[in-house]
C-alpha cells in the first residue's frame, strides 16, 4: 500500500473540526495521479494499459479486452474511441448478457417491418447504429452460441443483413469486446467458437483488478469524491487518515465499481466538508484489522483495565478486542462531553449516526444499562 506523503496538517475551516483527527487534503491525495478519459491512472499496470491504448488507438482494428466486473473495461473502449480516427462517431455499447435469446439477431443486426410478431417498424440494430463510430460489445462471452457464427460474419465482413430482408448493408465500425470470463477456457469447454475467439482476441488489454493497484487508491479517492461534489453539489475537501486506512486496508471483490459506490455512499452522507471514518459503509471498518489500528493509534487503554483483562486476551477472537476496543472509545468520548453524541462522534472521527448505532449495540442508551459515571446522553450539537 502506498504512503510515503507527509500527512496534511488539521484543517481549520469546517464547523468544529474534531481535535487530534488527522485529515487528507483532495489536492495532497491527487499528487502523482493522472484522469485520462474517466481514468485514474497512477499505478504502473495502468499506465501500461494507457500505452496500449495510445498504440492502438489510431486503427480501427477490433480489441479484445479483459478484466474482471467493476474494473473499468468500459472506460477503456471510450478511451480506444477518443483516440480513434473517428472520435466524433457514435459510441454504442451494448451488454451481450441483456441478449433476448429470440431476438438476439435482431437487436444485434436489425429488422425490417412485418419479419416477426411486433415487428412494426425497421429497426437498425446496435451494429447500423454504429456505423461511422465503435460498436462495444460487453460481457461477449454470454453470446449465445448460435449467433456467434453470424457475428463472424459481421466483424470479418463488415456486412449485416437485417432479419427478415433479402438486403446486406455495410458498416463502417470499430468493433471493441469485453469480457471477465476465460474464452480459452470455453473454447475448449465448446461454449465459444473458436474461430471467433481467434478473430476477437488478435489485439488484447488486461485491465488489472484494484487490489492489484493500491498505489492508486489515493487519487482514485480524490477524483471519485471530486466527481460527486459536482454531481451532488456538494464541497468535500479532505478525508480523514482513518478513513483513508481503512479503504486501502479492503480488498475491493467489486474493484473501481465498489470503490466508486463506498465513496459516493460517504460523499452523501457525510454531515460537513470532509469524510470521517463513519462516513464510509459500515463493512469497510467494523471487524476488520484496520480498525484494531485505528484504535490502537487513537487511544489509551487504561492499566488497570488491560491488566484485568490479560488473562482473558490470551484467548482472545479478533470481533472480541475490537467489540470491547469500541465500546471501551465510545464511553470514554461520551464521559469526556458529558453524553453528548454529536462532540463524541466529532471526537471519535466519526458520523454521529454510527455513535447511535453504538450506543443501541452496546446498550448504553437505557439508564437501568447505563454504566456507573456515564453521563445522560445528549443528541445536542452545543
């Protein structure tokens, strides 16, 4: 994971920033970072893809690109089509698996009025619709087989022929597909023409998964957060060290789709110009090993309540200590503002509805469960 940067100094703007919260400035996070096309690009895998892209971008030979769901592999067919010699031309994407099986010819090539049941009207079909531009094709390994003879066809004779006319017409496309599947694989398993798969995969981009790439999460995070400050009208300008951890510390399965979903989550529901660790979705932080971190760093166990507790920590479970770590955080913030769950949730760097969520967890909210010395509680701003 990537660090290196010195971390920037407290904000002073803000309504009552919380004190010892150390916060990352948009601007220090972007450093080294690079948006091409949508892009983030800042790890070295990235910028290799960029270089292919830059190669191939100028020919309108067909691309076959790889990666799995959410890493982006739209993004790089728009980037191809920028680059392209036609760049003003008509980008169509079109999702394989959104197929209707009887009448995946026709939505792929066309119609003409009266060749089936509703056909009441021509209709162009996705590779007419591109003509003069790029025709991309997601998900090409949920192409049902039967078609894939006459895709073929298309992309080796740039030729069409609507459903139910006697006509061909020719198209002038680039023809860019996508997949997170493993076509070798259902090559040899006979769910993938072979000569097709041959004729798509001439000219390949991997796009690498985001746990492959962490060095970019920074700037990945600043540019997400930049983009839905425009989208939402808001004006978020820094995010908090602990939240910042605990997005490195995730593996991100869903890649830059998951990542972009965490950050719009805590752009919405973030309650002033930045995003604290409580701001995130709740599985980015509760139970995992970054929290333990985070406490770890943030506060100071008490001796006498670590040495009654040493005995029972040689068997302990990971939810255990951050259970009792968090509860043990949540009653010393609400002791030291008098019960007050909006300066305790500022204390703690977090949003003021994850300390009521704690409190209901721990049961601290009834005065018959109430420690002894925890004051009334108080949702108060002042």
């Amino acid at each position: 994971m990537e660090s290196g940067r010195p971390l920037a100094p407290n904000l002073p703007d803000g309504p009552n920033p919380p004190p010892g919260v150390e916060w990352l400035t948009l601007e220090s996070l972007s450093h080294g970072g690079e948006d091409v096309g949508g892009m983030m690009v800042k790890s070295e895998q990235m910028r290799k893809v960029m270089r292919t892209i830059t190669r191939l971008g100028p020919y309108k030979a067909t691309v076959l690109v790889y990666g799995e769901s959410g890493t982006g592999k739209e993004l790089v067919a728009r980037a191809l089509h920028t680059l392209g010699p036609v760049p003003k031309g008509p980008f169509v994407t079109f999702n394989c698996s959104n197929l209707v099986e009887t009448l995946a010819e026709a939505q792929l090539f066309g119609h003409v009025r009266g060749a089936f049941t509703d056909a009441r009207e021509d209709a162009l079909g996705y590779f007419r619709s591109a003509n003069g531009g790029t025709l991309f094709l997601d998900e090409i390994g949920e192409l049902p087989l039967r078609l894939q003879p006459k895709l073929l066809r298309a992309v080796e004779t740039h030729e069409v022929q609507p459903v139910g006319s006697p006509q061909s017409y020719k198209v002038d496309i680039r023809l860019i597909a996508a997949t997170n599947r493993d076509l070798r694989a259902m090559v040899k398993a006979g769910q993938f023409r072979d000569d097709l798969y041959y004729r798509l995969s001439a000219t390949t981009i991997a796009v690498p998964p985001l746990r492959e790439r962490r060095e970019a999460l920074d700037a990945l995070a600043a540019h997400f957060i930049e983009h839905y400050n425009r989208l939402f009208g808001k004006q978020l300008s820094a995010i908090s060290r602990r939240a910042l951890a605990a997005l490195r510390a995730h593996s991100w399965p869903g890649n830059v789709r998951e990542f972009a979903h965490a950050i719009q989550s805590a752009v919405m529901l973030s309650d002033n110009d930045r995003i604290a660790l409580g701001d995130l979705p709740t599985h980015l932080w509760e139970g995992e090993i970054g929290e333990v971190e985070r406490l770890d760093e943030d506060l100071e166990v008490d001796a006498d309540h670590e040495a009654a507790d040493s005995e029972r920590d040689r068997h302990f479970s990971l939810d255990e200590v951050i259970n009792r770590a968090s509860k043990t955080a949540l009653m010393r913030a609400l002791r030291e503002t008098g019960g007050n769950c909006h300066r305790a949730a500022q204390l703690l760097g977090v949003s003021r509805y994850t300390v009521y969520r704690m409190i209901a967890r721990y049961g601290l909210g009834s005065s018959r469960s109430r420690p002894s010395g925890l004051p009334p509680l108080s949702s108060a701003k002042a």
